[in-house]
C-alpha cells in the first residue's frame, strides 16, 4: 500500500473530533427539573452526542481530502448511508494489512456478558423505520460478531475478510436507523429513557464508539502526522 499522510490542515481537524470523542466516553449528563434536581440522562445524550462527532467523520470525503491537503466533503446529494460506506471502503485497505486494529476497537463488544445478548429485554419495539425482525437480526449479527472476536482469542490470530465487514456494516446501518428514529421524532423523550430501551441504547452506544474508535485508530496509525496532536487512546 502506497504511504500517505494527511496535512496539518486534515489532521488538526482529525485530532479535535477524537478530543470530542474522548471528552463524550468520559462524561455523565445530567438534566436539571425545575426542582433543581439533577436526573441523569444516559445514555441518549452521550449516544446523540456520538452520532453528531459520527456525522462529521463520514460526511468527509477522506481519499479526496488525502489528494488535496484539506478537508473536503462529500458532493451534495450522496446518501448519508453511502457516506458512511465510502468511509468503511477509506478504512479497509488499512484493516487488511493490520487486522489487530479492528480487534483491538471492538474488544468491549466481546467483553459484553454472553447472556447479556440473549436478554429479554433485547426486543425492540417496532415503528415506522424499524421493524422486531431488524432488531433481533442486530443482536444476533452482535453475536457473532462477538463469536469471531472471542474465537480469534488474541489479535495475531483475527482474521478480516468481506464477511467480516458486511457483518460490521449491517450492524452499522440498523444504528443508524436507531438514530433516525431518536433524531426525527419516532421515539418521544419518554421512550428514550425507559429501563429496556436504555440498556438497548448502551448497547448501541458501544458499538458506534468501537466504530469511531477504529477511524481514529487507523489514522494515528497510518495517517497522521508524527508531529501532530494525535492520541492512539481511543
């Protein structure tokens, strides 16, 4: 694979999302009744929060932005779920010649408790863009996910191939249908926060988090700047 370093212009912008990222995994948020009282409101915020740094990443056109030194988007009109493949497409080639990258992101979907996976209270509610069916086909792709993850044992032994990243891809895309659904109103505010749908989001939250993580990883890595501000703490 050919070297390519992004530009100090690319990589201040890189490492200023990856402090956004880190700041949001590190904080508690809290919403203030007119009791004064202080009620927690995890872990919606932190997930919508995520999705915000998310969109930032994949709306970038990195190939494009590796050419010509800046930050450069994508052209008007690409779909937000072509967006985030072209993103995945940017990240493969470095994944293959390291595949320890992407084990070592998604260690916390494979510390996940085992049984916590085949829980009750798994099943999604169904709506107008997402059906029972897609959630329980998302938990069981996260277990396998976790199978692969677990199976592999340590990182030299983690094999990546196209399964392997349409298995990833599909998980990502049903938590962008989740994200639909908390940014445009098929879930009210109550529903966000009831105790199920809670853990569910938990569950959401980590994979997009193992998800950004392997974008700052691969940068840090391959793509930065020695002199630049960058942090191989995802």
């Amino acid at each position: 694979m050919e070297q390519r370093t992004f530009s100090d212009q690319v990589a201040d912008f890189i490492c200023q999302l990856h402090k956004m990222h880190q700041d949001n995994g590190q904080c508690t948020y809290y919403a203030k009744e007119q009791s004064e009282q202080l009620i927690p409101i995890m872990p919606v915020t932190p997930f919508v929060f995520e999705f915000f740094i998310y969109n930032s990443i994949y709306q970038v056109d990195w190939d494009d932005s590796l050419r010509t030194e800046g930050v450069k988007n994508h052209p008007r009109g690409l779909k937000e779920a072509e967006q985030q493949e072209k993103l995945e497409e940017f990240l493969k080639p470095y994944i293959r010649k390291e595949p320890a990258l992407l084990y070592e992101v998604f260690l916390p979907i494979r510390n996940i408790r085992d049984t916590t996976l085949e829980d009750d209270w798994l099943e999604v509610s169904p709506d107008s863009r997402i059906t029972a069916e897609e959630g329980k086909r998302f938990f069981r792709r996260l277990q396998r996910l976790q199978a692969l993850l677990s199976n592999a044992g340590q990182p030299d032994n983690f094999r990546v191939n196209d399964s392997l990243f349409e298995l990833i891809g599909e998980c990502r895309y049903y938590i962008y249908l989740v994200r639909n659904n908390i940014f445009h109103g098929s879930k009210v505010i109550g529903e966000t926060y009831e105790e199920k749908q809670k853990r569910r989001i938990q569950i959401y939250l980590t994979f997009l988090r193992c998800m950004m993580s392997l974008f700052f990883l691969v940068c840090d890595k391959h793509l930065l700047r020695a002199t630049s501000n960058s942090s191989t703490e995802a």
